[in-house]
C-alpha cells in the first residue's frame, strides 16, 4: 500500500515582510511647499538661485510597524527614485526604528539645507512617538564622501543632529551613522536656507509677485511714453535745424547775389 506523500506545512507569514511589500508603493498623502533660499555661488556648484520644490508625506500605522515616508520633488527635473528620499520604519516588538534607502540619504540639489530638513523632519516624528526606541545604525552615501570639503559639512551636520559617524576605510569612503536612542537626536535645520510654506504664505507670495509685477508693467508704461516722447521730440527739433539750415543757405544765397548784382 503506497503511502501519500506528506504536504509540508505553510509558514506563517512574517507579517513586517508582508507590510513593508504593501506599502512599498505608498504615494504622498500630503504636499506642502518649500523655499529654498538664493545662496552665493560655491565654486563646485555654481550658481545656486531661489527655488520651490514639493515635499510629499505619507505615514502609516500598525501595532507591529509605522512608517514615515517623506519625498522631495523639483519642478521641471527627473530624479532617480530614491534621490530625495527619506523613509523611517519603526518595529515596535523590538523597539527599533531604522532609516532607510539603506545606500544612504541621496538629495539634489546638494548643499541647500534639504538633507538636513529631511532628517530633522523625520526625527521630530520620530521624538513625538517613539522617542525611547533605539535607532539601527545606517549606511553613509557614497556621493558625500568623494570630496573632503562635502565628506566633512555632512559629518558636521550629521554630529549636529545626534549621530556619530565612524568610517571603515582610510580614505573615508565606506561608513555607518550610529544613533543612540531616538530622544538623543536633535529635530533642528537651517531656516535661512530652507523654510517650508503653508497655502496662505504661498497664496501672499502669488499676490506680491502679480502686484510686483503690475508695478514693473506700468514702470515700463512711463518708460516707453517718456521714449516716445523724446523721439517726437527729437524729430520736431531736426525738423526745425533743418529748415534752419535751409533758410540759412537761402539767406546766404540771396546775399551773394546782391553782391554779384
């Protein structure tokens, strides 16, 4: 009597596995505006003028896993996607909160305070709701450290938010970013480079700029009367050294034939 093969059992699914795959496509829920200050032109960068870029947001919420994810979208530019992205998974059953892309926070354009925004952002968060969980330590980008001057302005900012950097090369090339407890991190930016806009300050800055823009409209207006002003001037007075020239011709004519006569 042959005997029926046996079915292995199904694991249970890991249900962080299963939640982290659900929400891998989450779009931004809420959009707000940023400004980002004109800056001196750097020698690396070059010219570095104002600009607006969208800061997307979405968070989600389970007794076993919270996520904050937060994008940064430039009008006019395609980004790779996981430039300008920042995304916080917290376990709960461990008390562990990550970072993540796990190759390292990536923002363009660099140097304008956005990746110091973004982790500030995400600490806040994290502080409000989960501040005596541990945070996981995290990988360095590679972008940052192929230049001295940018490897040490994103150590510096790095050591100004809480975490320590520590490389595991000679030429600083490959490194983690640890992090005690999540109430040993600072939330704080520079919001002279970078300050987000809610719905009113951008609606009064439309305003400024159609009013400023209306003023400069009817300077243009003065302008352009006072030019064609002076161009009728300038006509009427050629046309009068013109027969002023004429009757001067004339008048010497009509004298050199009295004298002839």
């Amino acid at each position: 009597m042959s005997e029926t093969p046996s079915i292995p059992e199904e694991q249970p699914a890991d249900p962080i596995a299963l939640l982290k795959a659900q929400w891998a496509e989450l779009k931004p829920k809420q959009h707000h505006l940023l400004r980002l200050a004109a800056q001196p032109t750097e020698r690396g960068a070059g010219a570095r003028p104002l600009r607006f870029a969208e800061l997307g947001r979405v968070e989600r919420h389970t007794k076993d896993l919270s996520l904050l994810r937060l994008t940064v979208q430039l009008p006019g530019q395609m980004l790779h996607k996981e430039t300008n992205l920042l995304e916080v998974w917290v376990n709960h059953a461990e008390r562990r909160l990550s970072f993540a892309p796990e190759a390292g926070l990536q923002v363009e354009p660099g140097n304008r305070g956005l990746g110091r925004f973004l982790l500030a952002q995400a600490i806040s968060w994290a502080r409000q709701h989960f501040s005596a969980y541990q945070v996981e330590d995290f990988a360095l980008g590679m972008k940052g450290s192929l230049d001295d001057e940018n490897r040490l302005r994103r150590d510096k900012l790095l050591e100004s938010l809480g975490f320590t950097v520590e490389y595991e090369d000679k030429l600083h090339m490959k490194g983690r970013i640890h992090a005690g407890l999540v109430a040993g991190l600072n939330a704080d930016w520079n919001r002279d480079k970078l300050m987000p806009l809610s719905m009113l300050d951008a609606g009064q800055m439309l305003q400024q700029a159609d009013q400023s823009l209306h003023e400069q409209a009817l300077k243009i207006r003065v302008l352009e009367e006072q030019v064609q002003a002076r161009k009728r001037d300038e006509s009427a007075l050629r046309f009068t050294i013109t027969l002023l020239v004429l009757f001067g011709l004339f008048e010497a004519a009509l004298v050199f034939l009295l004298m002839i006569f």
